[in-house]
C-alpha cells in the first residue's frame, strides 16, 4: 500500500523542541541508507525514532530506518505506508518506548516535497512536533528543524521550517568505537594521491589495538590508587566507589588446588559465550528480516 501526500498543515510554531540530540548510530544508519539509494534518486529519506523529554524540552533521537518513496510529477509524493509501518511495529516491539519523533533526508535543500513529507510525520508524531533532521552526505553536517504553516489559507506544502539546535551526543559505551571509526580520517585527508597505501587493519590487530589501549587505562588507574595508598594525592570518594564497583563484577581467576580456573570464572566464561551467541543470533534475525521487508517494499513500488 502506497499513500500519497496532500495533508492539512498544522502550525506548530507555540511548541517546538529547543535541542535535538542525535546520537552517532542513526546518523551511520541515514548514511548508509544514502550510499546504497538507486541511481535516479539525489536524496533518500526515512523515519526517525527516539524519547522526548518535555521537562528539558528535548528531543533524542536514538535510531532511524530508511522509506521508500516516488515522485510523480510536480507536487506529489507517493509513500511505501506498509514499510514504513512494518518496520515501526518491529522496532516498537524491540524497543517498546521509543517512538516517532520525525523524520530525516540527505539534503540540506529544503523544498515543497519537504512540507508534504514533513505533514505526514506531523499525524505520525502528533500530538508532538515532528522533527526534521538533514545530513549532507558530502560535509556530514546535519541541522534539525521544526515547521509552521504560513499564509491565510492553510497549504500542505506551505511550511516555514524553523531550525532549532542540535547537537551529536556519544555515550560512554560508544566512545571507544567512535575513536576507532575516526582514528585515520586526519591521516587519510592528509595523503597525497593514493588510497592504497591506507593500511586496512586486520580484526586482530584492531583488537590488539583495542587492549592496548585498555592496558593503559589500567595503568593510570593503578598509579592513581597507589598514589592515594601512599598518602601522594588525595582520593575521591565517587572514583573509589566506581573503582569499587567495577572490580567487583569482574570473576577471580584464582584456582583451587591446580584445578584450572575457578568456578566463578568458569560461570562467567559460559554466561559471556550463551550471551554472545544470543546477540549473533538476533543480529542475524533482525537483518534478514530487514532484507525481506525491503524486498517486499520495492516490488510493491514497481
């Protein structure tokens, strides 16, 4: 089922979100989707998901999946409805209290398609603005936006889009693949013609690269606490207690009379690979799911 767009604008100019905050996988998420779009399209567009929080008047988006669509003519979108419902409905079962916050496109360009578009995401976030998130593929820059009708006669494509501050906010569990993603952009700007001189690190050594870098996080940490033993510098009590916390989850590796590892270590390893298993196997399903939607959405396009 397709849906072609010509809603009733809706002024949203009294309520507005002060800050969008993006975190860096949906923005890899909308990349993708561009890089992989077909060769008659300049752009690609989708649907934005997240949590709001009205007290700080602030919207996160958390994740993102792509919508196909066509153009037919001047004035006229035509919206893949079934999956773009199919994937929210996967979505919201996986993570039941997100929701639609907007929608994103790789063009910094705003135009007419743009206000019949964003009408849509209006119904679908309602009763909440919709929020418009663009990326330039070329730069990776991206701005977010809200709308408002303008005129005397209200118009689906006459929309003044507002933009409103955004800003890109990585968390601690995904710092260290951040860094490792932009580790060689500096270097790679800085070389002369070829490309194929970039060393393409093995997953070993970028592993290696991994625990080395974690070799010396411990080593300031074990510095930091025999300073604060030998009366050096004064301890902290909030890094004691995480220092406290930390150490506490991770299994001892003593063993019991020439044994091998201990049972707790043994508990830990078994957990960690049942754990590991269950990740690859969701992973797996998710993806292939994913295939069979987007297969099922372009035959109804053609």
């Amino acid at each position: 089922m397709s849906l072609s767009l010509a809603l009733a604008s809706t002024s949203l100019a009294s309520s507005r979100p002060v800050t969008v905050v993006v975190s860096p996988l949906p923005l890899a998420s909308i990349l993708d989707h561009h890089l992989r779009r077909g060769q008659e399209q300049d752009r690609v567009f989708g649907t934005l998901l997240g949590v709001r929080r009205d007290l700080d008047n602030e919207v996160e988006i958390r994740s993102a999946f792509g919508v196909p669509y066509a153009t037919k003519g001047r004035g006229e979108v035509t919206v893949d409805m079934d999956h773009h419902k199919s994937l929210l409905d996967l979505h919201l079962k996986v993570n039941p209290k997100e929701v639609v916050v907007g929608w994103y496109a790789t063009s910094p360009n705003l135009n007419s398609f743009s206000a019949l578009i964003h009408n849509f995401y209006t119904s679908e976030s309602s009763p909440s603005p919709a929020v418009h998130l663009t990326l330039d593929p070329v730069s990776l820059s991206f701005a977010a936006y809200t709308a408002s009708s303008i005129g005397v006669t209200p118009r689906a494509d006459h929309l003044a889009f507002l933009p409103v501050e955004s800003v890109m906010r990585v968390h601690e569990q995904e710092r260290s693949g951040i860094d490792l993603l932009t580790s060689n952009l500096t270097s790679l700007a800085a070389i002369t013609p070829p490309a194929s001189d970039l060393t393409v690190h093995t997953p070993l050594a970028t592993l290696y690269t991994l625990l080395a870098n974690v070799s010396i996080m411990l080593d300031s940490v074990l510095e930091y606490v025999r300073a604060v033993a030998a009366g050096d510098r004064e301890g902290d009590e909030q890094v004691g207690r995480a220092l406290l916390e930390t150490v506490g989850v991770v299994p001892t590796s003593q063993t019991q009379a020439g044994k091998g590892l201990s049972a707790d270590a043994q508990d830990f390893e078994e957990d960690f690979n049942a754990h590991l298993a269950d990740v690859l196997m969701v992973s797996y399903l998710a993806n292939l799911i994913k295939t069979q939607v987007e297969i099922s959405s372009r035959l109804n396009l053609t």
